[in-house]
C-alpha cells in the first residue's frame, strides 16, 4: 500500500524544507522506497535532495508535442500516435521513467514548467496515469505542490492520505492557509486527514497569532522554528537532507511524523 503526503501553501513559505525533512525522516526510519513528486515550477527540491535534474515531466511533455505537430502522417497525429508508431501513452511512460532522478532509497520525479497555449487535456491525461502508475511501485509518494492545491487532481488520481498545509508567521501565509484549507473538500481526490505546520517562527508564539492559527478549520501539527544553519545550508549550496538529526528543523518536523499514521 501507498501512502501519499502532500504539501501546499503560499509560496515562500518553506513547503520543499518540509517536503526535503519529511523525506530524510522516511527514509531514516521507515521501510520501502520513497517517491518525491516536485509539483510546484519554482521550488527546487532536487537540490533540497542533492540529486541532479537533467528533464522534467514538463520538458518531455513539449517535446512529446513538437514530434505531433511534425510528424508527416496527420492521421497518426489525430490517433495519438508518433512517428514510429509509437503511442503517447507509450512515450510518456518510458521516458518519465527515464528521467527518474535517483537517490538513496527515494527518487524524484520533477513536474517542471507549466503548459503551453495548446491543448493538453489528452496529454495531462496520460501524464496522470503514468505518474500514478510509477508511484504504485512506492511505499511512499511526497507531493511538493504549486501554491494552492488547484492542479493536484491533475497531478494524480491517488487519494492524499496527510496533507501538510504549511504557512509562515505572517498574515498573507494564514490567509492563503485557510484557502487551501477549504479548497481540499472540492478537490476530485479524496485527502484524508489535513494539519498546519507554522515554519520560520523565531521564539515564542505571539497571541495574535496563537488567536488566528486556532481560527484555521484545520489542526496545528507542529512549530518549525527560525534556524541559521538552514540558511548556511542554502548559502553554501548543500542539500538540507545533510542537516544533522540534531538540527532543530529536522527534530521538530520528525517530531510532527511521529504523531501521525503512517
């Protein structure tokens, strides 16, 4: 059985930190292979992992159509088929799986660029039942999200067994937390249990903000305080996956998984 963690929030707010410290407690101490999933264009969670990036599933998409639009045989295009006779479905499979970034007990599959100004209802089709189909073959499969949840449900098919909706201590990371919070009962796949995760608080929790996350329909799982050793980390270019096992991020995210089924 697969278990899926997703992550979303307003961007900036250090959902890929969480995704890279929720995938090194996986693996640091459960078994079975780990599937990341880099859904948002802007973050960067091969470096978070220290795995090299090559092509995105977005890369294969525009190439997967600029091979339709020239191939010679029109009608092969209208079936979905490309020069060779190969089928899209078919391409998109073995070349996704190509471009498979390998670490040690996860992989990653990076989304990449948004689409283009074409059609690509058949082809985000296909894509789905790829990725859902590779992600049968892990224990695990953590989503970094765009933004907001929106295209989840163009991403998978897969039930979210935990969402992590995470916010700063700001008002706008609240805010767009509370929308997030309330766009995953719209969404076509079913998300089981939803927390909080405030990231970046330096000290303690002032009230006001004690006051507006209990107000959030969703429960705070944990705190993630401020740390300079992650900013050393991100200055110094080496993947936050090395962060010791003492690192107060590391802890308190560990902490967090602790307290949920997994």
């Amino acid at each position: 059985m697969t278990t899926t963690i997703a992550l979303a929030g307003k961007g900036g707010v250090g959902k890929t930190t969480i995704a890279g410290m929720v995938i090194k407690y996986l693996t640091q101490s459960q078994d079975g292979a780990i599937l990341a999933i880099d859904a948002d264009p802007s973050s960067n969670l091969n470096m978070v992992l220290g795995l090299d990036l090559e092509w995105t599933v977005g890369d294969i998409r525009e190439e997967m159509l600029t091979q339709v639009k020239t191939s010679l045989t029109a009608s092969g295009a209208a079936m979905g088929a490309l020069p060779g006779g190969v089928s899209k479905h078919e391409y998109l499979d073995y070349e996704i799986r190509s471009s498979l970034a390998e670490g040690n007990h996860f992989d990653l599959i990076a989304m990449g660029r948004s689409e283009g100004p074409g059609c690509y209802c058949a082809v985000n089709h296909n894509l789905r039942d790829v990725v859902d189909s590779i992600s049968k073959n892990y224990r695990y499969v953590v989503i970094d999200n765009e933004a907001g949840m929106e295209h989840l449900s163009r991403r998978t098919t897969r039930d979210v067994e935990h969402m992590f909706v995470v916010t700063d201590p700001t008002q706008r990371g609240l805010v767009a937390a509370q929308r997030i919070s309330d766009l995953r009962n719209e969404l076509d796949i079913r998300v089981e249990n939803a927390y909080l995760i405030l990231n970046r608080l330096s000290g303690e929790m002032p009230p006001a903000l004690q006051e507006a996350v209990e107000k959030l329909p969703i429960p705070l799982l944990g705190v993630v305080p401020s740390d300079s050793e992650l900013m050393d980390f991100e200055f110094s270019g080496r993947p936050l996956v090395e962060l010791g096992d003492d690192s107060p991020v590391y802890r308190s995210v560990a902490d967090m998984m602790t307290q949920i089924s997994i």
